[in-house]
C-alpha cells in the first residue's frame, strides 16, 4: 500500500490503489510535479527499479526546468 493518504484531495491524479500516476518522464497531472518509486503505478515494485524510476523522474525534472 503507498503512502500517498497525505496527497487526498491535491490535484494530482491517482489510481484507485493510491498510487500516483506518472508519465514516461515521471511527471504527474500537476505539470513540474514529478514522482517515483513504490508510490508511482510502476508495475514492478523494486529497489533498483525505484532507484532507476527516481533517476528518470529528475532527469525529467530536469529537461522540464531548462525548457519552461
């Protein structure tokens, strides 16, 4: 089960399990909101797949500040 019960009523879009939804780059539905590992709908819940997530995620953190 995520920890996500603190993001209740925020605009950002969950999926029924709790897990916050996250594009390819692991931005939410909150543009310049970005988010990884257990708490994201990735399928596979992992720590070398959450630290790979939480790579990309600021890697798309990143590109999203340099071009906006």
């Amino acid at each position: 089960v995520p920890n996500t019960e603190w993001l209740k009523g925020s605009p950002i879009e969950m999926s029924p399990r709790g897990e916050i939804i996250v594009d390819a780059h692991g931005m939410t539905s909150v543009p310049g909101v970005f988010a990884a590992g257990d708490v994201t709908t990735v399928p596979y819940k992992q720590i070398i797949i959450a630290m790979g997530e939480g790579a990309k995620a600021s890697l798309g953190a990143f590109d999203y500040l340099i071009r906006n």
